[in-house]
C-alpha cells in the first residue's frame, strides 16, 4: 500500500486544526445522504460514494505539524490511502469534494497548497553557484 502526501498551510489563525478535522469527518459522514453538498460535489466528481469505505480514516489520514521559524506556521498533511484507483478516487475526493467544502466554510485564504519542493539543478548539488 503506497500513501501519497498532499501539504496545506493554515494560514488562518483563527480556524484551528480541530475545526478543519471535525469538518473534514462531518463532510465524509454526509457523503451517504444523497442532498448532502458533499454528496451532490462527489456526483459531480463522478465519484461512487456507495463504494467508499465506512469511515474517513479508511481513505484519507489528516495530521498537522508546526513549521517555521518560530513553528507557528501549521500545515495540514493529507496522506492518502492505497494504491492505484483507489488512491485515484482518495485524491479526487480530496480535491474535489473535501477540499472546496473547507474553502467555502472557513474562505479561500484559510487552506493554501504548499509547494513542492523544486528538486537542485546538478550544479546547485555541487555547490558551484557564481
């Protein structure tokens, strides 16, 4: 089982990580209730929620950890579950329903994508900079 790692920054120091992670749970919960918001985004995501595991652990793992200088930057690390097209549907789930369902409650500012890391040219490795 592979897990990939999608890292957020909360910028908003007034939305804490329990907020996001009771959301979070909330919005998988409804996923079964067919005029749930989250249900109506997975539709639209052409995603099965019939198919989806019992519970949010099962298909997405949220975790936060402190960051910066003096760690008061929190990021939030989704880690998804499983391999091929179930990783495929964890991601868009994410993406697409879970993710735009904590933008719209808590604003767009509140949840950023961090960026990746861009990998050393060969001549930074070797420490030939002018």
């Amino acid at each position: 089982m592979s897990s990939e790692q999608l890292t957020y920054e909360l910028t908003n120091a007034q939305v804490p990580f329990s907020a996001i992670q009771l959301e979070l749970e909330q919005a998988y919960s409804s996923l079964k209730e067919p005029a749930s918001d989250a249900a109506q985004r997975a539709v639209e995501a052409g995603i099965d929620t019939a198919a989806l595991p019992g519970t949010f652990g099962q298909v997405l793992s949220v975790k936060k950890s402190a960051a910066g200088v003096d760690s008061s930057l929190v990021e939030l690390i989704i880690a998804v579950s499983g391999s091929g097209l179930a990783a495929t549907v964890a991601t868009d789930l994410w993406k697409k329903v879970l993710l735009p369902i904590l933008v719209a409650k808590f604003g767009v500012d509140a949840i950023v994508a961090k960026a990746k890391p861009k990998k050393e040219s060969p001549e930074q490795a070797d420490g030939d900079s002018d």
